[in-house]
C-alpha cells in the first residue's frame, strides 16, 4: 500500500512542478502588466494590447514547431533565416504578378519552410549528424541563398497584394487574424501532442532514444518529421511575416532563432527533451514579446532586452535543475525507505 | 544428457507435442571488431516451457538475447520463428512476431507515466484514433491487479525502484500477448520478496503456454523455474539438456569449464599496514553504512550481484559521487568528500568499470592516454613536453607489455585488454597507494586476463593496496585475500581467503536464501 500512496505524492510533486512553471509564468506577465500600466496607462491601451498579439503570434508559431523538435531532444537552429527566406521569396513571387492568390502564397511558403526542414531532417536523423551543428549550417545556407536572391533588392508593401496585407493587418470581429492562426495552431499541435499515439512517440524520443528504438518506435521518422514540421510552421510564419510588415529585406528575422529557442525553454520545455508543452512555449513567446513592449513603455534602452531575456533564460533552466535535483533527492529517499 | 552440437542441427531434443520451437536460434555467430560474442550457437524455445541460458559474465548471453530480440542480426546463421526462417530488422520486428524482453537494465522513458510506458506505440484508442486515456489507464490498472502489484498508472517513472520497473516491463509484455518471454537477469536486483512475486508471474504465464528465456547468475532460480538449460562460454555453445539431473556443479563445471584452483594465482605478500580505510559511508538509496579496510600488499574483492551498490561505493571513495555520511582514509589522512583532485593527490586510483566510456579517451593516441593523470610532471615550462610524454607512455609500455604498433596511435584500435592496460598505464603512472579497479577484465580476451591478473598481483607484490570489484566468481576466488560481499547496498559479509567459495560468495550475495 506504501507504493500507492508514494506513488501518488511522487505523481502531485512532478505535476506540481510542471503546472508551477505555466503559472508562475502567467504570474510574471501579470506582474509586468501591472508595474508597466502603474508606469504608464497606455500600455493596456486596445491598441497596445493589439501589438502585443500580433508581435507574439509569429514568435508563438515558430515556438511551437521548435518546441516539437526540442521535445525530440533535437534544436532548431535555422527558422529565423526559413523566416526571411520565405517572406522574401513569397514577396517577390506576388510582386510579379497581382493576379496570383494569396492562399497560394501561403502554400507557396510552407512549401519552401517543409523543404528546409526536409534537409534539416534527413541531416539529422539519416545522417546521424548534431543537430547543433546541421541547423547552425543550414541556418547559415538559407540565409546565403535569400541574399542571392534579394541581390540588395527590397519587397515594398505597395507591390503586395491588399489581399495579404489585409491578413496581416485585418480583424475579424475585432480579433486580428495573426494571433487568431497562432492560437489555432498552438491548440491543434497540443492536442495532437497530447492525444495521438504519434505525438507521444516524440515525447518518448526526447525522453529516451534508446528505450524509444527498443520500443519500436520509428526514432528517425519522427525526427524527421519533427524537421519538416518545425520547417512548414517556419515557411508559414514567413508568409504571416511578409503580410504584417509588408516591407521585407533579405535579413528579416535574422537571429530570432535564439529569442525563438528562449521562449521555448523559458515555457519549460527541456532542452534535454522528453518534457514540455507547446502551451507553455506559447506562453513563453508572449512573456518575451510583453518584455520586449513594456521596456519600451517604461523608456529602458532596447539594449537591454537582450540581456533580460538572457537573464530569464538562466533562471529557467536553474530553477528546472534546482527542481530537478529535488525531485530525485526525494526519489532516492522514498526508494530507499521502500527498499529496506 | 549433452547432446552435441551438428551442423545446422538443433541441439535440443525433440518437443513435447511435435510442434516446432516457437522461437530458434540455428547456428548463429556474431562478432564484434576482433571480438567473437557468439560462435555457432543455436537454441530452441518452445511454448509452455521455461529455458534458461546460463554462462558466466562475457559468455555471448546477453547478445543472443538481442540476436532474439532483433537489435542485432546474426553475421551467420538464421533466427527461426514456428520453424520457418525469420529476419528481424529491428526491435519492432521482434516485437509484432510475439517477442518480448525484459532487460538487465528496464528501457522505460522516465517523463511519462507508467501506463503509458507500458502503451507507447499501441495506446487503446477512441474516436478519430485518439488515445483513450481513461482506458489505458483502467488497462495498465488491471495488468497490475493480475500481477499483484500496487503500481499506480499515473505516476511517472521516473523514480521506479528497478523492481517496479521490471513489473512495468512484464505488464507491457502481458499486455502485448507476447508468445515469448526473455528475461536477461530479471532479479539481479530484487529481493527475496519481489522474486517470488515475479516467479509466479513467470510461472502463470509459461502456464498459459508463453515460451520463456530466462538468465540468471543465481543457479537456484534456474532449477526452481525452468525445464531446460543452455549453456555458453566464450560465445560457443556448450551444452542443452534438461534441467531434472543436473547438479549445481555440473551447471558450474559447464560454465567454467575448468578447474577454479590453478587459474588465478595470486603470490603470497608480506600484508602491510592500512592504506585505505572506509568507515560507515553511506550514499542515501544507494549504499548504507559501509565499512572496510584495504592493507598494504592486500587485493580485496568485493563481490555482489549487479546493482548491489559495489561501482557506486567505488565511486563515492574515489570523490566522483558524493557521500551523505561516513568517512574515507587513504594512509591515515581523512579524505575530504566529492573531490577526485584530492583523492589522487592522496595516492588513489580508480579504474573505472567502463574503460570506454570513463577509462580512456577513445580516439586519442596511446601516449596521450598515459599522461593525461600526470600533465604537471610532463611539463617544460609552460607547455607539456611530447617527449616526456612519449617517454613515459614507452615506460609504461613495457613494463605492461602493451601490444601496439605506434604510440600515436589512438586507443581505439586496441584490443579491449589492451585498452585495459593503458588505462592501468594512466593510473599506475600516478605512482598510487591504493588502487582501486572495477572488473578489471571485463570483455578481455583469456590470455590477456591471466596477464592482467598476473600484474595485479605484481602490484600487490610491491606494496600496492588493491581493492577490486569484480562479477567474475572464479577471479574473486583466485585472485583476493579477502572477499568483501556486498548485497542491496550492504555490507554483507566478509569471508577470508581460505573459505571463499562459489557458493559462500554466492549465498551472502543473494542474501542467504540458498
């Protein structure tokens, strides 16, 4: 019976901990609301709010496919260039001729992100190589061919379609559309995560690969599927970027990979794999999105954004190794106390 | 009876009813680099039967498990299922054929829960094949119920003593129908309790007639659970007869398969005066108030099952892991906890029980290997001198007779005694007091084994404190002065020299139950 009941309080601590880290990030971004409005009450203005969402929504979407491959105990590196690639490509194709549509377009755009997540995949999970090391190369491979094609040329929001302006922009019952898509697509891959075999093969990948080989799970094809996903949701945050800004150079979203892979592990998805939800990535994006606008309202130098957001970082992953080497104190007492 | 091994034939005598082995190995051999794990070997496992493989440690068992298991495919030979010849590409494979394994070491992810440990890949689903997660739940609920076991699905395993892990992997294995159970030393860290809840479990299921493959180092078991054994040493096949009629030490003499006196001879030393000395260390979960002491010119063994806390005592002395209490001396001196500088510069060695993992740097070069314990003597100045360094490795070369073509050759294409010796090389070269070396010749061919047993007892000889661990019975008895035997974290029992036998170790590891 002791099992039991150990068993139970073990479960309460593992949930506790898992559930305290959406909260006490959702508590954070009350605090940081409430001191920036105390500041100035234009922060929760309907238009700041509004910027809020729509800065988020990009960063929530490619949160959510790095959270996929960071749950595969994998990174990518490469979705801020499939970012500016993409936006750059897709803004060119529909300057030439307003006549093509806009869902094209965005078919267009996944298409390009699935193929950079494609050699990104096959690298990774065929080619047995780091995948450090195969995103950083691609990351910097993608960034060479957009240059190449932008040639120092510029997309001028005049050339675009309205049409894709107005998905960038627009609003269906005062909602915009960008944080509308961001939120759809969140809570369609948490539950899958969460609810189709398939989706717990990833957690199993990242917890252990080599139980998850032995299990018969198909450890490469997932991986791999993880690349081509987090590369699409790239290619689809390109369009949505493309659509928001309107004007695009060859260098957009240069270096968001890092706030992107930030949002993710402040969300308290392990970088070590295995734990995490796209919810709390999500969350992640928007703490570091409300961060980055209060700094402004509060008139903080941007320069130091970064080194918050790099200070959030750190307490992220102490607090996960602090309660990671608790967990496992209490683990070993209980066992102990069972084994004897 | 022994039957002898024909070509292609299968060594077993014909089944009960006619019917082909559910599962059979046909002349398998497999090798690894230089290393031959299995020869010729072949197996037949039928339904409603319980076999056991028995061999000592480095025998082939554990890679004809995961030849049966499809992780590895056999070099030669065939892997047949009902008779007819098989290919399992991969685990899965072996797993939709009705195979199921059950590790030394559980394979379970410790971030999900057990239920779903025991699912993944074949969760109950509802509609839109979606995983039913209240049905798994009330599904592993009841695998538990049938086993006895109070295991809530929920939790995660992460934490799982590695008793309940292995009830979770049998529940996965109920729960898949699996025709084939194989279960490589499933009670190596049980106790008495937990062993008998998994042998009626073992015992139901060959009942309903599950064809099951069962390894253990504790001969006991194999005569209370199975019908038949195999034995293996060196990667060849031995012999497969019934287990009815045989004697502890008919199942011993297979095994070893030479007189257990004149193989490890260790010299007679002049026993010196305590060079390391241990008092009540305890790791809380791991290890419990143990205590000993290690004499100049002495080999102490500690022997024990696998996961009765031996490397882990090992590890804390050495300042790799700390310690919750207790205290260590090297000549004298308290060692201060979690520090391996301060252990070394006190005249501690540790030889670590993976050589590749821990012992070597793998694709650095002999030399390089040699000197990386003592850099500060290799230096010139500022920088580390190649000569010194080269010297040094040549020394050490010599005098452990290493087999090698360069120096500069990295330690990866070494035979695995070889290997061995440079990392003697590394650690003798730091002139230690007392060294200490988890299972020195694991994975090491016979001739350099006698080598390597010879050099410890040469360093014995000239004064040096030697404690060993090993799970290699014959080379405890043959080589210590004095066993040290440890059980589920404990010191169990201290037994001298003259009455060290296979079966008093072996009692006082298993905790006296035979």
């Amino acid at each position: 019976m002791s099992t039991v009941t150990a068993g139970r309080s073990t479960r309460n601590l593992v949930d506790l901990v898992f559930r305290a880290r959406e909260l006490s990030i959702v508590a954070a971004l009350a605090v940081l609301v409430i001191v920036t409005v105390g500041v100035n009450g234009n922060f929760l203005s309907e238009q700041g709010v509004k910027d809020i969402f729509l800065n988020a929504s990009i960063l929530v979407l490619l949160a959510v496919g790095q959270s996929v491959v960071v749950i595969t105990r994998n990174i990518d590196l490469s979705v801020g260039s499939v970012v500016g690639l993409v936006a750059f490509t897709v803004g060119d194709f529909l300057a030439a001729d307003h006549g093509r549509g806009i869902v094209f377009a965005v078919v267009l755009g996944v298409a390009i992100g699935a193929l950079c997540g494609l050699v990104n995949g096959l690298l990774v999970s065929f080619g047995r190589v780091p995948a450090l090391v195969v995103t950083l190369g691609t990351l910097y491979v993608i960034q060479g061919v957009d240059h190449y094609i932008a040639h120092g040329r510029q997309i001028n929001a005049v050339d675009l379609p309205p049409a894709l302006l107005s998905l960038g922009n627009g609003t269906l019952f005062g909602i915009p559309y960008l944080p509308m898509i961001a939120v759809l697509v969140m809570l369609a891959v948490g539950y899958y995560l969460r609810s189709y075999a398939s989706g717990r093969d990833f957690y199993a990948i990242g917890s252990s690969p080599e139980a998850a080989a032995l299990a018969g799970v198909s450890v490469r094809r997932r991986v791999m599927a993880a690349y081509l996903f987090s590369g699409a949701l790239a290619g689809l945050a390109g369009v949505l970027w493309l659509s928001r800004f309107g004007t695009v150079v060859a260098d957009a979203a240069n270096g968001w990979e890092l706030q992107v892979v930030s949002a993710v592990v402040v969300g308290g998805v392990a970088i070590t794999g295995g734990v995490g939800t796209v919810y709390g990535a999500a969350l992640g994006a928007l703490l570091l999105t409300t961060i980055t606008s209060a700094l402004v309202v509060l008139k903080v130098s941007p320069f130091w954004q970064q080194a918050i957001t790099g200070a959030l970082l750190l307490l992220a992953i102490s607090v996960d190794r602090l309660l990671a080497l608790r967990v496992a104190r209490v683990l070993r007492r209980r066992n102990s106390r069972h084994g004897s | 009876m022994v039957t002898a091994p024909g070509e292609g034939e299968a060594p077993l005598g014909p089944p009960p009813d006619g019917a082909p082995p559910v599962l059979a190995l046909a002349g398998v051999s497999k090798a690894f680099g230089a290393v031959q794990a299995l020869r010729e070997v072949s197996l037949n496992l039928y339904a409603g039967e319980a076999h056991a493989l028995a061999g000592e440690n480095g025998a082939g068992k554990s890679t004809l498990v995961k030849t049966l298991a499809g992780v590895y495919r056999p070099d030669t030979g065939r892997v047949l299922l009902d008779g007819e010849p098989v290919e399992f590409g991969s685990p899965a494979d072996a797993q939709q054929a009705g195979v199921a394994v059950i590790y030394q070491e559980p394979t379970m992810f410790p971030d999900l829960s057990v239920a779903e440990n025991i699912f993944i890949g074949r969760q109950p689903k509802a509609a839109l094949r979606r995983i039913d997660r209240r049905a798994m739940h009330d599904r592993a609920a009841e695998l538990f119920e049938r086993l006895g076991v109070a295991l809530d699905p929920e939790q995660p395993a992460r934490g799982l003593s590695i008793a309940d892990q292995q009830l979770v992997e049998i529940a996965k294995a109920l729960s898949r129908d699996a025709r084939v159970l194989i279960m490589d030393e499933p009670t190596a860290a049980l106790s008495g309790n937990e062993v008998t809840r998994l042998f009626n479990v073992v015992k139901a299921l060959r009942e309903q007639g599950c064809a099951v493959l069962f390894i253990s180092h504790r001969l006991d078991e194999i005569f209370e659970l199975c019908q038949r054994v195999t034995t293996l040493r060196d990667g060849g096949w031995i012999a497969s007869e019934p287990v009815a009629g045989l004697t502890h030490d008919d199942l011993i003499r297979r095994m070893v398969g030479r007189d257990l006196d004149n193989l490890y001879p260790k010299q007679e030393t002049e026993v010196g005066e305590v060079a390391l000395k241990v008092g009540r260390l305890t790791r809380e979960g791991v290890f419990t108030d143990v205590s000993f002491e290690v004499r100049r010119g002495e080999i102490v063994a500690l022997a024990g099952l696998v996961g009765a806390g031996r490397s882990e005592v090992a590890r804390a002395v050495f300042g790799v892991d700390r310690w919750d209490a207790g205290t260590v001396e090297v000549n004298g001196e308290r060692l201060p906890p979690a520090s391996p500088t301060a252990a070394m510069s006190a005249g501690l060695a540790l030889v670590p029980e993976d050589r590749r993992q821990q012992g070597l740097v793998m694709d650095h070069s002999i030399e390089r290997n040699i000197g990386i314990t003592g850099l500060k003597a290799l230096r010139r100045g500022p920088v580390i001198s190649r000569a010194a360094e080269r010297d040094r490795a040549r020394d050490w070369a010599i005098r452990l007779q290493l087999k090698f073509n360069r120096l500069s050759d990295a330690v990866n294409v070494l035979s695995g005694g070889n290997q061995q010796k440079v990392v003697l090389g590394k650690w003798l070269s730091t002139k230690p007091d007392v060294l200490i070396i988890d299972e020195p010749t694991r994975g090491i061919d016979v001739g350099t084994k006698a080598e390597v047993h010879r050099l410890l007892s040469q360093l014995a000889a000239d004064g040096l404190a030697v404690l060993m661990i090993s799970s290699d019975l014959p080379e405890v008895l043959g080589m210590a002065d004095r066993v040290l035997v440890m059980q589920e974290g404990r010191l169990v029992a201290e037994i001298p020299r003259e009455r060290a036998t296979e079966e008093s170790v072996m009692t006082a590891a298993t905790g006296g139950t035979s």
